[in-house]
C-alpha cells in the first residue's frame, strides 16, 4: 500500500517544481516503501552529503536508512564508509540501532565492534 502512495506523490505534476534535495527526500520515501535497498543507500547517502545542518533526528534516520539499505544490498563497506564520514556528527553515544548497524557494517574488518562501544555497554 505504501508504493502505491508514494508513486502517486511522485507522479504528481508539481514534483518537478521542488528542489533536487526535496525530490531526493520523496524519492527515499519510495525507496522505503519498496524496500529498494541499492536506493535507500544511495539516495541516503547523497542527502547526508549535500545536506550539512540536518537536525540530530534527521541525520540519525538518514543514517540508518543508508547503513541498512548497504546492508541489505551486500555492501558492508559502503555502509562502513557512510558511518566513517557520519560518526563525528552523530550524538555521543550513537544510539544502539546505529551502533548496531556500525557492527554488522564492520564485520570481518580489522575493526572490534565491541571494544569500540565497551564503554557504552553500561
């Protein structure tokens, strides 16, 4: 039911009036709803890259919809990588579903997921 919502959102004339980064937001919603792995993390990532002052909620959701959407999609180090350039701006501690994320991102790397969060585990 979700796709069918949002194919109707993007089929919508007034679409190509919005901003790139406003299409990119419904076409991630899309994404979503289709549970389009390859999409969510791309579309994710561009709009953690070309939006600086998103709000703590927003950058965490797009974070995990990027990690996940790398996740599903086989690619491990591409979710890594978005947690590499994420990490300095998320809240400190990260929240669990996104260190979650961050283990599962960097299996088999030379990276120990959990002494990196022992500190957390209280």
């Amino acid at each position: 039911e979700a796709q069918a919502v949002w194919a109707r959102i993007i089929a919508a004339p007034c679409l190509g009036q919005l901003h790139a980064f406003q299409r990119d937001w419904i076409d991630l919603a899309d994404a979503v709803a289709a549970r389009d792995a390859p999409r969510m993390a791309a579309l994710a990532a561009r709009l953690l890259d070309t939006q600086p002052d998103l709000t703590r909620e927003t950058r965490d959701y797009l974070l995990v919809a990027g990690m996940t959407g790398a996740l599903a999609a086989g690619k491990p180090a591409e979710a890594l990588a978005l947690w590499n350039r994420q990490e300095s701006l998320l809240r400190s501690p990260p929240r669990p579903l996104l260190r979650l994320l961050r283990c599962h991102a960097g299996r088999g790397t030379s990276g120990d997921c959990a002494s990196a969060f022992a500190a957390y585990a209280d």
